[in-house]
C-alpha cells in the first residue's frame, strides 16, 4: 500500500459514512455536523466559523462539504458525522 493511500483513508474513516454520502451528492452544500476532537484538544486549533460547544471534546458546526475534508484533515479532529438527531445548530 503507498503512504499516501493510507493517509487518504485515514482522513475519510473520520467521516461518518452518512455524512461522507451526502457530501458525494451535495457537495456545494452545507452541513450541520457533530465534530469529535481529540482528548485534551482546544476548539481554537480548528478554525470554525460558526459552531457550538457541546462539551470540551463536542463541537456542533455548520461547515461546508469542501470543508468538512479539509477539517478531517485536521490532526485535532477524531471524528465528524452529521448532526440529524440533536439538531442543535
């Protein structure tokens, strides 16, 4: 397997397969999103315009489809999935 592969994967196992479908079929959208970070990570490091803290580790964002990539690629972020149950952006 060549490293870069890898890596690729790695940045999509953060997105939710939920999320990483709506994202292939609308990806001009926005998305309301719950963002997990990594333990003992600081919300700053992640440049969200607009999002909500949910606990020290749980963020709630609206974040367009070209960024939430871009996001997974962030070394801080453990995990994204869309947010259809809370609902709390």
């Amino acid at each position: 397997m060549f490293p870069f592969f890898t890596l690729n994967l790695n940045i999509m196992d953060k997105i939710n397969a939920q999320l990483e479908n709506e994202i292939n079929a609308r990806p001009f959208d926005e998305f309301e999103v719950i963002i997990t970070l990594k333990e003992g990570s600081n919300p700053d490091t992640i440049r969200l315009e607009d999002y909500k803290t949910i606990s020290d580790t749980i963020l709630a964002a609206k974040v367009k489809a070209a960024n939430i990539k871009i996001l997974a690629k962030n070394k801080n972020v453990s995990s994204i999935e869309l947010d259809s149950e809370m609902g709390i952006m």
